[in-house]
C-alpha cells in the first residue's frame, strides 16, 4: 500500500509531491493535462502588489521558502528554473511616486522597493515620472518545471496521466483505493478543476481567466521585466511575455479575441516600438473566496485533502502551504485557520 495519492500536478501537486519525497513516502500521482494555468502563468515571484505598494500576505515567508524549493528543484532535475529579473514599476503620476517613497519606508517592504528612482529604463518605454525598482524578484519558468518533473515523475514510474474518475474511488475506514492503487491518503491538487471534485466542489473556489500573448519585436531590446497596466517580461530571443487579464465571468479555457486586442491595446501604450504577437495562451485561475488558499482535511472522509486556491501567486504560495499540509498530516501541527478549509461553512456540504 502507498502512503499518498496525489490527483494533479500544477505548481500545488509539484509542491506536494516534493515534500513527500523528501519524507521518503510512497506516492502515485495521476494527471490529465486539463488544468493550464500553472503553465501559462507569468512565472514571476514578486512579494510586493504593485498595484498599491503593499506587501502580499505572507509574502516574506513565502519568498524564503519558495526561492530555495525551486534552487533545488533545479538540482534535481538539471534545468535552469529560477532566473533573476529586476522589476520595473512605471509611475503615471508624482503622487504615486510619494506613494512610492511611503511604502519604502515600512520595514517589510524596505528591503524590496528601492528610494533610487530611474529616469530612463528603455528608450522604447517612456515615462514622465520616472520608474521604481523592485528588489529580489525573478521568474520561475514554470513550464520547464512542470514538465521536466512530470518527465521524472515518468521515469520513476509513479505516474499515470488519465482523467481522475472520482466514481471509481473507494474510501475506507484507514485507505482509499483507486483503479487497483491503494494508499493511506489522498490529497487533491486539481487547481480550478475542483469545480468538478464531488468531495471538495462545495468550497468557494472562484475562478478567474488569466490570459497572456506573446509579442516579438527586435527593437525593443528589454532585459527587465516592466508593470504597467500590464507587465512585460522578457523571454529571450526578441520574445517577451505580456499580460496578464483578470476576468470573472468567463470559465472558457480558451484563448478569446476580446483578451488579446485588450493586451494589445495596453502594449501599443507601453512601448513606443514595433512589435509583433505571435502567440496566446490562456488558463483559469484557482482563487478563493477570501483570496486565501484552501487546503486541509475533508469534514467528513478523513484520508481526503484538498490544496488549493493559490489564485495568481502560486509560484510563491504553493511550496509553503504544501509543507503546511504535510506537517498537517504527519506530524498533526495545526494548520493556521485563516487557510484551513475548515473556515467555510460546512452546511453546503452535499457529498
């Protein structure tokens, strides 16, 4: 019998089934390729809003774990997956730039907003008010990880990548049983793909469709990644990554017309040069309720686990609350209620 089953594997089943490595459990993942927006996700690992200078929740524990996961996520799978990149925030206006200048002065956000504006960061992006520098930022190239992982996961033979049949799940007093695979636990990791989990699709889990495009433009020659209306992030080759949308209402996982000339339109503001989009891509987002992760036991079966509800910060969120759940469960440390799935309203349970 294994110690885990583990159904999906975006960023939140990569976390997961890496701590469970780490404690030596046995484990079978199973993932069916429906679920995209880990891999269309910008990558970048931020802890401040920029919208507002404000830190994000948890944002310094969450950097101090996440960059050393990936660092060895990088060992371990021999591919380059962390790369640093300086973020630009263009200012519109003096008043953000005093706004700018307040938030530095806090002491959780000192050490990432840098007091030196810049005047000129690229000729081909124009600024009236100057540009803040984020300190200790960078992207994870998320679909490198995703996949080299999955590759390992297949080489080790403790994969299988087919649709998660939820009929076909035996729950026990001390186990389930799955399609002749038998384990203690099992935890859910299926991102937006809850909507159709019987077990957890009570939880408030919102979905919101991000969509990006890829542009290309020789002249452009940006090396920092830039937030605007949107964020620009060079990709290598002349390509750069723009985006992304925000839309609540569409639960279409497909690229849409009305997001790419949305973009389009923000770029043709940004920068002042040529470019060309040459790809789009699209993925929904797993944000919750609160805009706070979902994740621990089921209030009634009690070898099944949900993670999730990362929204659009799963790169930073997903390998703390990961060790938060598997401390949860092995070790029987409490998990902090603000995240605890236990805070909703069991009433509308139906399963």
């Amino acid at each position: 019998m294994l110690d885990y089953i583990v159904v999906g594997l975006g960023l939140s089943g990569i976390a997961i089934s890496r701590k469970l490595e780490e404690r030596n459990k046995q484990f079978m993942v199973f993932e069916d390729n429906s679920q995209k927006s880990s891999l269309v996700a910008g990558g970048l690992f931020n802890p401040v809003i920029l919208k507002r200078f404000t830190l994000a929740w948890n944002a310094n524990k969450q950097m101090k774990i996440a960059i050393p996961f990936y660092k060895k996520m990088e060992e371990k799978l021999q591919a380059k997956i962390v790369h640093p990149i300086e973020i630009y925030r263009k200012f519109f206006s003096a008043e953000e730039q005093n706004n700018w200048f307040e938030a530095a002065d806090k002491p959780l956000l000192s050490e990432y907003l840098d007091t030196n504006l810049v005047k000129d960061i690229n000729p081909n992006i124009p600024s009236e008010f100057s540009f803040g520098r984020v300190r200790k930022t960078g992207v994870i190239n998320t679909d490198v990880l995703i996949k080299e992982y999955r590759n390992y996961l297949e080489n080790e033979s403790i994969i299988h990548f087919e649709r998660f049949e939820y009929d076909a799940l035996q729950i026990n007093e001390d186990s389930v049983s799955y399609n002749g695979v038998s384990a203690k636990q099992i935890i859910f990791c299926e991102g937006f793909g809850m909507q159709h989990n019987p077990f957890f699709n009570y939880l408030p889990l919102r979905g919101n469709k991000g969509e990006y495009i890829t542009i290309y433009s020789e002249e452009l020659q940006l090396e920092e990644a830039v937030k605007s209306s949107v964020f620009i992030i060079p990709l290598g080759n002349n390509l750069y990554k723009v985006g992304a949308t925000y839309n609540n209402q569409d639960k279409d996982p497909q690229p849409g017309k009305e997001a790419r000339e949305e973009l389009e339109k923000k770029i043709e503001k940004l920068i002042s040069c040529k470019f060309e989009v040459v790809d789009q891509s699209a993925g929904i987002r797993p944000a919750s309720k609160d805009r706070k992760p979902i994740l621990g036991r089921h209030p009634k079966y009690k070898n099944l686990y949900c993670c999730n509800g990362f929204g659009s910060r799963g790169v930073l969120i997903s390998p703390m609350v990961s060790e938060q759940l598997i401390a949860f469960v092995e070790d029987d440390l409490q998990l902090p209620p603000e995240i605890d799935l236990q805070r909703f309203n069991r009433k509308h349970y139906q399963a």
